[in-house]
C-alpha cells in the first residue's frame, strides 16, 4: 500500500509541475479548422494483452480510396502519463485523417513499472498489429510514416534508428519515413534544461540519473543510432521549449544530414513545447501544413 501511495504522491507532483504542458494536452488544439464529416472514428482495438489491455484508436478519412497511407502516431508525455485520448493527440489524429491519412493513436505502458524495452515492446507489438491485420483495418501497410511528439517521437525515432542501424529489413517494411515534434533525440539533453519535470521523467525512465545509467541514456538515444539507412526524417522544435532543448533537433539534424539523410528540420523562434497546441500564428499552420506535404511526399 506504501508503495502505490508514493506512486500517487509522484504522480501529483509530476502533474503540478507539468501543469501548462499538461493543460494543452488537455485542452489544446491544432490551429487549423477541417470538416468534422471528413472522417470516421475513433475506432478502438486491442493490439496486445498485458496485466491491462493495451489499445489503439484508427481515425479513417471519408470519401477516399479503400485503403489509405497511415499515420503511426505516439503520444508525449514523457513516457510516464499521457493517453491516446488526449486532445494533443485526437486533434492531430482528426486533421490528419480529414486530409487523407488513417491515423493510429496508440496507448503503451508506462514507465513506473517498466524498463524502457518494454515501451519499445509495445511499440513494437501495435505496429505489428496493424500490419498483420491490415486488409480487416484497410490499411496500405507498404505506406506507413511514424510520428510522435515529445516522448512518443523519441520512440518513433528509435524505432526507426535503432532498425534501419540494424538493417533490420522486416521491422523497416513499408515504413516510409518518421514525423517528430519537439522530441530528445538525445536522452542526456534533458538535463540541461530547467524544467524539474523533465529531470524527473528521464530518471523515472532510465530508473536513475546519468551518473549510475549513463550507458542506458546512450543505449536509448536515438542519435546513436543513425546511418546512411535511415529513413527520410522531418523534426520540430520551438526555439524557446524549457522542456526539450532545441538543440537536441538541432544534433540528431547535423547527424542526419552527415549521412545522407533526406531530412528537414522547422524551428518555431517563438516555441515552447507543445507550440502547436497553443500557437495561431502564421509560421505553425505553415509548419502543420509542411507535415503534411512531407508525408504526402513520402507516400506517393
């Protein structure tokens, strides 16, 4: 009982800290008005069992074709909160499918409980859900882009890394590119940052500080990871986020530009994190609607 009461306790603290993030989470919404009819959904599955199930939502487009590029969406919140049914989340998963995208929107566990491997697990075991079962999803499975922001792009950016690093063709398959919005591409970037929450979220994660895990923050870095195999990559950041440095986009964009990558990086001068959600000037609708072209691109 001692145990799951310091288990609450941190959770309060955690969410006092993160109160203005969170609240965009909550409540935040894309700066760009679409056609509440242009698509279908949520439709909810469960993609594996675990002591809870774990499930994803897929948010379709209307009036398209049968089977449609899809979206592999990955929620934030520094792999210790966060839903698939956050605004943050639902908001971009509508717009997305209302210009022609399915959109998946997974759930996976946290991190109070689990090794970071296991994040990855579930990650893992959703993207091979939809892919197996893609003629009942209509899924074009040769046509997927991963996205995440904040913590969920660090996971997309792993996988992608960590797999085509590998060449690790079968996880790569139909993977066309990765999407990620103000995630550290550098675990060990989140401490030389002010914000308490970030401190205490990574520790949570790698279940210590760089001085006892510093192996596990490189292991678990997707910086480390990149090669000439790396698929095409678009990163954004705020300049002025207190919660991911910019310079971590700013490392993984050199890296990636040092191997040939096929990468753009879009930096908001006046971005916090989460600027999307919160921002209605013209440069973040230009930078949404860049997502969108770039993974239009991707998927021709």
């Amino acid at each position: 009982m001692l145990f799951f009461w310091n288990v609450f306790v941190t959770l309060l603290i955690l969410i006092l800290l993160n109160m203005k993030t969170l609240k965009k989470s909550i409540f935040g919404k894309l700066p760009l008005e679409f056609d509440k009819n242009s698509f279908v959904g949520p439709i909810t599955y469960t993609y594996k069992e675990e002591n809870v199930p774990l499930k994803l939502d897929i948010y379709y487009p209307v009036n398209e074709h049968e089977k449609y590029p899809t979206v592999f969406f990955a929620h934030g919140g520094g792999w210790i909160s966060g839903s698939r049914k956050l605004a943050s989340v639902t908001t971009w998963s509508k717009f997305l499918a209302s210009r022609g995208f399915t959109v998946i929107a997974i759930d996976y566990r946290y991190s109070y409980f689990h090794d970071y491997e296991e994040l990855i697990q579930d990650y893992s075991a959703a993207l091979e859900y939809i892919k197996n079962n893609c003629e009942n999803l209509k899924i074009d499975k040769n046509k997927i882009v991963l996205m995440g922001t904040s913590a969920g792009g660090t996971l997309s950016l792993y996988y992608a890394a960590f797999n085509t690093f590998n060449n690790n063709l079968q996880a790569m398959e139909g993977i066309k590119g990765v999407v990620s919005w103000y995630a550290p591409a550098d675990l060990l970037d989140l401490w030389s940052v002010e914000s308490l929450f970030a401190k205490v979220a990574v520790i949570t994660t790698m279940k210590g500080s760089p001085n006892r895990k510093f192996e596990d923050y490189k292991l678990y870095s997707p910086i480390n990871y990149i090669s000439e195999r790396m698929c095409p990559t678009l990163l954004v950041h705020g300049e002025k986020d207190t919660t991911v440095p910019v310079e971590s986009s700013k490392k993984l964009y050199k890296k990636l530009k040092e191997y040939g990558v096929y990468t753009k990086l879009l930096i908001h001068p006046k971005g916090n994190h989460s600027f999307e959600l919160d921002l209605k000037d013209f440069l973040t609708i230009k930078y949404v609607e860049k997502t969108v072209s770039f993974m239009k691109e991707l998927c021709k």
